[in-house]
C-alpha cells in the first residue's frame, strides 16, 4: 500500500500539517515532532505525491470549502489556495456555493461537513448567534469572519485602510467618501473601524460614510449619484468589483477619473481590467486559503495574526483637484472663521 502524508502524521502522533511542515520546513517544527515525523516517514516508506489512500481511522480525506458566491473573484482566488494547500496534505475538497443565502449555508456545513474531516466557512452571511451554534463537531475554521466559538484566518482590514487613508491623504484630498458593503458584512464593519483609526491624527481630513451597497458591480453603479453629490474628492469602495462598476458610471456622466475624483478598489481581483487601472489593497487570497486549510488541521493552532495586506498603487489616484486639495481646504476653513 503507498503512504500518504495523512499516514505518516496519524503514525508520528501530529496534524498533517506539522507533519508537512517537518518534512518541508524542518526548522519550523519542534526538534522532538521533526524527528517523530521523520521516524514515521522513514517506517512507512512515504514519498510526497503519491496517491492518496483513505486512513483506518475513519477520516474521509476530504475537506469542506462553503463560499458565499463561487463566481466572485475574490472567493475564486480563495478556492484556489485552499486546494492548492489540501492536495499537498493529501487531501480532496468539497466545494459548495451558498448563493449568499444564511439558511444554506448552514445546510452545507451540516451536510457537506459530516462527510469531510473539517469544514472552512468562508465570509459567512450568517449572523453572529447562527454561527455561534454551528456544530463543532469535527474541525471548523472561518474566513474573513471572526467569532469568540471557532478559530479563524482573517485579514489586516484596519491597515488596509489606514495604508489607503494615508495615501490620498498625502496626495492631498482632505475630502474621502467610503462607500461600504452590505450591511452585515463582518469585514465591511472591520473596514469602518479601520477608517476611524486611519482618520485619526491626520490634518483636516473629513471621512464621509457613502453608505451600504452590495459588494458586485451593481453596487457600484448605485453609489456613483451619492458620490458626486458628496462632494468628496476621492473614493474607497468595499471591493475592485463595485469600484470598477463606480468608475464607469461616473466616466458616463462626465467625471474623469483620476483628474477629478480618485478610486480605490480592495482585494485586488480585477484591479487591471479597467480603465484608469485601479489602485488597491491587495489581499493575499492563496496565502488565505492555504492559512485556512493549516488551522483547519493543525493540533497546535497559533494565534489569530491577521494576514497583511498591502496597498497597490496604479493609475486609479491623483492629486487632488483644485478646489479640492489641502491648501483650498485650509483656506476654506480659514474663511469660515473670519466669517463667525
């Protein structure tokens, strides 16, 4: 019979993550696991890549992936890592779309997850108390989504925002609009929260809420009339989609972008498709799906550090325009006050 990696870490008594990392990235790995690890391999005579073979311990040697919507890019890019990751463990994936309906997805967990050996729930639309009562019973992690019941992988959203704030802040716009995701949207609240911290500190700089819209091009298409009658000189959007989607419709009515109003996009998807290209906050989606699938199987989970973004700057932001920039603002403000 071939050894798979699922073996070697049942044999040496660790995840099959620890156990990947033993053989990959030795000096990750505890001297004692790394040589226990070692020993199994070497007894079982494995060989990384073989073909998978269903383990006597009753795992099924496949894991569960629930996506709000398979055909948004950001969780396409998610898919990828997760299995990219779990075929290195030696594992299949279970991939089921839950059309961003609540009730469904807690059907898929139940379903789906009783056939796999964990289940990863990614962007959950549920709420807090239906997460909190999804069973446990076999290894679950969420995605984008923390929650005080289950273990998690996330992203650094209030840097995200914060790296973004600086950056036009810098370029000169003191006028910043947000226009937001759905509101139940866990990582849409998280962005928020990062946008008071980033506002914090900095000269005269007003950050206008736009808003809730939907996280697809529709959404931004919808926000494009409150963004013009904001007056606001420069624009983040909850994701590239709705930022691509609010470019084109204010292109259609006149704004050139970025002369006249920046954008700036987040997950960097689809940043390259348009025109201006979209400065963004690049989110590292295979890194996420395969930091999924470690804590999924690790026995030893270490903390929840959320995954570093980085903003991308293309041809989506300019200075601001006149009228608009630091200096009109200051004066602006100075008229003001001569006029009280």
């Amino acid at each position: 019979m071939v050894s798979t990696l699922r073996d070697v870490a049942l044999a040496a008594g660790v995840s099959p993550a620890t156990a990947s990392r033993a053989l990959s990235h030795p000096e990750l790995v505890a001297p004692a696991r790394r040589a226990a690890v070692e020993q199994a391999a070497h007894a079982l005579g494995y060989r990384p890549n073989r073909a998978a073979r269903e383990l006597s311990s009753g795992r099924t040697g496949h894991l569960c992936l629930v996506v709000p919507d398979v055909a948004n890019p950001f969780f396409a890019s998610l898919v990828k890592g997760v299995q990219a990751r779990a075929r290195e463990l030696g594992y299949g994936v279970f991939v089921a779309d839950a059309d961003d309906d609540p009730r469904l997805e807690a059907e898929l967990v139940a379903q789906l997850g009783a056939q796999a050996d964990g289940t990863i729930l990614a962007s959950p639309r549920m709420s807090d108390d239906a997460v909190a009562h999804l069973s446990a019973d076999r290894p679950f992690v969420l995605v984008n989504r923390r929650h005080e019941a289950h273990a998690s992988v996330v992203v650094d959203n209030t840097d995200g925002m914060r790296q973004a704030v600086r950056h036009l802040h810098a370029l000169g716009h003191r006028r910043i609009g947000y226009v937001g995701g759905p509101a139940g949207s866990w990582s849409d609240a998280r962005r928020r929260d990062g946008l008071e911290v980033a506002a914090h500190g900095l000269h005269r700089l007003d950050v206008v809420d736009l808003g809730h819209f939907p996280s697809s091009r529709g959404g931004g298409t919808a926000a494009a009339d409150v963004v013009v009658a904001s007056g606001v000189t420069a624009v983040l959007a909850h994701n590239d989609l709705v930022a691509l989607a609010l470019m084109d419709r204010l292109r259609s009515r006149g704004v050139r972008i970025p002369e006249e109003i920046s954008v700036v996009g987040h997950d960097d998807t689809v940043a390259v498709l348009g025109s201006p290209r979209l400065t963004t906050i690049a989110v590292p989606l295979a890194r996420l799906g395969r930091a999924a699938v470690d804590r999924l199987l690790d026995d030893e989970p270490g903390p929840d550090t959320p995954l570093p973004v980085e903003l991308v700057v293309r041809a989506s932001t300019a200075p601001a325009p006149a009228g608009g920039t630091a200096d009109a603002y200051d004066d602006e403000l100075e008229l003001e006050g001569h006029r009280a």
